[in-house]
C-alpha cells in the first residue's frame, strides 16, 4: 500500500481540526507535513473525486472535509486511495495446463482459492469501514488539535 | 498482491492431492499450471524457507508438503511469498512540518493512523490464519483430486 493513505488520513485530520470554516490549499498542506505538492495534489483531487473532500477555489478556497469526521471511515480514505481493486488478483491458473481437461462445469463457480483470499481481504474492509476519522481525533493526542489550530492561523495569518 | 500467491496455493493443493509418497519437481508444477519455471522456482524456494514445503534432490526428488494439509494456513503460504512487512508503511509524516512543534513525549505511542491501519491488517491475518489448505481440498471441485492424480500418474509414466 502506498504512503498515499498515510499522507491521505493525515490531511483529512488536518482538515477536520481547523474545522469547517477553514480551507487548506496542496501547498498549505505539503508544508505541513513537507510533502512534495504535486505528488500530494493527485491524492487530494482523488479524495475529491470520492466525495471524501471538496475543493474550492478563490482566495478563501482550498480543501474541505466534505461531510463531518464521523461519516468519514477509513475504508472511504483507503478506497478513494488506493482504487476499488481487491489486493489479490485471481488469473485463474486452475484453468490452465492440467486444467484445460476438467469440465467446464467445473469454472462455474468462482476459484477456491480466490474465494478464501477475498474472505479475508473482507475482513480488512470491514475493520476499515468501523473505524472513523472521528475516532482517529479521538485517539490522537490532546495537545494535537490546538496545536493544528495554531500552526493554521500562523501559517494564514 | 502479487500473483506468486495464486501459482503457491494451487501448487500446494497440488502436492496435497497427489499425496505424501509424490513429490513434483518446479519443471512438473510449471508445466501443471503453464507457469514461467524460473519464476514459479522462486515462489517454491520461499516455501521451502518458511517451511511450508520440502525439497530434495534426485530422480525421486522435488517439493512435498511439510506437513499435513490441515497444518498449513494461508497465512503460512501468504507470509512466505510476500514476506512478513506490513502492506501499510508508516513513515512519521506526523513528526515532519507542523508536527516538528510537538513535544517528543507525543511521539513515544504509536501514530493512530498507523494503529488503524494495523488493527485492519490484523483481521486480514487473522482470516488467513483461520483458513487452511485442508479447507480449500474440502471446499474444490469433487472430481479436481482424482484428475490430479491422473495428471501426476501420465506426466511420469
């Protein structure tokens, strides 16, 4: 998995400190965590496009979180990250060599094998989808949100 | 995730149908699933390493399972092929930027990105873990052990 998820939830924690009146543009948000601005920018609009973030331009514009923190799961973060593909690709090598000779009946049902891993890739997803930005601010530590504030109205300022 | 776990599953069923008294060589299991030998030689050798198969040399020689079917998880077979790190990386952006006004005692617990991400990982090995090779022969095509062993019995007669 890409740092992508990482520099994605980080930013929306931003984001959701300075509260909804504020906007924070890429380059606000590269300085914050010294992150090359066009490499964050693409994860940002991909956040967009998810409907995880709104964008807005103009000079108060910037990027908002597009909906409170505790409707905003991680699974919505790694998602709009990372692409809708499941991390195990199943290219069906059941039906090669060996087994060009089994019936077709037999590929009616979906492999095994790929079965068992999208199981567990389920897991992940539903670990994921129980978890909310929310609760991430919760567990952050308690300095964490003043200090954001701070550094925003410094930075602005 | 890469397609060696995919080529190790099945070679492992394989070796699983025909049977403890068999063993194939990289050349056979190539040939079994039209798989790249050099390539698919590497995925074998890591099982060897983790354990997950034997290998010996000579006209009886190649892979066997280690141990019985009911023994090995997917995790095992997952673990050996894509290694042990975790698939979400944490690289501290926390401390960079803004973060870098923090006191150091803030840093001493782990990011709460990181322990997401990690408690989502977690139920993804707990799942592989719960899920043996013994529940994929059971969960196959009826007819898939038979014709395994046919296959095995024609490629060396």
């Amino acid at each position: 998995m890409g740092e992508g998820v990482e520099w994605g939830l980080h930013c929306c924690l931003v984001l959701a400190w300075i509260g909804d009146d504020e906007a924070l543009s890429t380059a606000k948000l590269a300085r914050w965590f010294e992150l090359p601005p066009a490499y964050l920018n693409k994860r940002l609009q991909a956040l967009v496009r998810a409907g995880v973030l709104t964008s807005a331009a103009g000079a108060r514009g910037g990027f908002r979180l597009a909906r409170p923190p505790e409707k905003i799961t991680l699974m919505d973060v790694v998602a709009a990250i990372e692409g809708p593909e499941e991390a195990f690709r199943c290219s069906e090598i059941r039906q090669r060599g060996a087994g060009a000779e089994a019936p077709a009946s037999e590929f009616r049902h979906a492999c095994g094998v790929s079965v068992a891993m999208r199981r567990a890739e389920l897991a992940w997803r539903r670990e994921l989808a129980a978890q909310t930005l929310a609760d991430l601010m919760a567990e952050a530590p308690p300095s964490a949100p003043a200090r954001a504030r701070r550094w925003h109205e410094r930075v602005n300022g």
